[in-house]
C-alpha cells in the first residue's frame, strides 16, 4: 500500500503542479462558466473529463496505443484555447429564464470535456511511464495515480468555483463579464503556449 500512496502522491501533484500549468488552465477554462450553484453540473462535466482521460491514460500507459509527444504538448494548449473561446458564446446567465432553458442543453460541453480528456490522458500517460521505468506490475501504481489526478482536479474545480461564488456573489461582479474576464487571460496564455510550442516555433 506503500506504493499505492506514493503514486496517488504523484497524480495529485502532477496535475497541481503551478510549473505545469497547462492541465490546470483547462480545467479553469472548463468550469469558468460555473459558480457553487451549479455543482451538480460541473460534477458530470469533471466525471467527463475524467473519464476521457482515464481511457487514454491506462491504454498509452498499458502501450497499447502510440503517439508523439511533442504534437501531445501541442494539441494539450489547443484543447484549452478552444474551451476558453467556446465560453465566449455562452449565453449570460444573469437572465433566469436563459439559465433554466440552458439547463436542458448541456451534452455539448460534456462531449467537448471527455474528447479532449482523451488528449490530456496521453500527456499524463507520457509523466507517468517515465516514473514506472521497469515496474512488474503497473495496474496499482496506474489506479493510484489516476485517482491522484481526480483529487488534485476536484481541488482545482472547488477553488475555481469558490472565487467565483466570492467574486458574483459577495463582491457583485456581473456573471458574464466575470466568465469573459477569465476566459480571456485562459485564452491568453493558452495562445502564448501554442505559439512557443517547438513544432510551432520551428525549433
């Protein structure tokens, strides 16, 4: 068991992991649309992505599907800037009746969030082969270290979803401006990623 907490140890950090911040800025972009209210939703969109990452991670981690990492470490920034553009054509929540009608309307955004799970699985598939060198057994250290991903997300999801709750609902900002506002510097540096990628560079 030892073991089994070490690995759990090293999905949370790696996902929490400030210097690796791309994972983080896409679950940013995914739940910026979000407040507590709403945490029902953003608990299927979260059980989405992970479940879109769990497959990738357990079947490139198992090597039974190959794929380059450097065009991983492109496509993981391009993931992030679409979600954050998308958010710019959420309708404003601000009016009720938009908000319930939307409500009955949110599969697209789940498909979007399990599709590129399947993306992010193959970057954390590529850490972890790294850690499991010549382990006889990967099944433990792989189910420890995908639940350690899912605890260090759902951190990141309750942060993000509580300064929303303090900024809309304490502090009066206007819902939509506030999903603007974060989208936009997400996009920002999602863009700033894509473009000082090495395939993109030309280095």
């Amino acid at each position: 068991m030892s073991d089994f907490f070490i690995y759990l140890g090293l999905g949370f950090d790696h996902i929490t992991d400030p210097s690796g911040y791309d994972h983080i800025l896409f679950v940013i972009a995914l739940c910026a649309i979000y407040t507590l209210r709403e945490w029902r939703q953003v608990l299927i969109l979260v059980t989405a992505f992970t479940v879109g990452h769990s497959i990738t991670l357990a079947l490139a981690t198992l090597r039974l599907v190959e794929y380059r990492t450097d065009v991983i470490e492109l496509l993981i920034p391009i993931t992030i800037l679409i979600t954050a553009i998308v958010n710019f054509f959420q309708e404003d929540k601000t009016n009720r009746f938009r908000t319930r009608n939307r409500a009955n309307r949110p599969w697209p955004r789940y498909i979007l969030a399990a599709v590129f799970g399947l993306i992010h699985g193959l970057g954390f598939s590529n850490y972890l082969r790294s850690l499991l060198g010549r382990e006889s057994s990967i099944w433990q250290p792989l189910l420890a270290f995908n639940i350690g991903l899912e605890l260090g997300q759902l951190l990141i999801v309750l942060l993000i979803l509580t300064v929303a709750w303090l900024a809309i609902e304490q502090l009066g900002a206007r819902r939509h401006s506030w999903t603007l506002i974060i989208s936009g510097i997400v996009a920002g540096m999602a863009l700033s990623l894509i473009l000082n990628n090495p395939l993109v560079a030309g280095e």
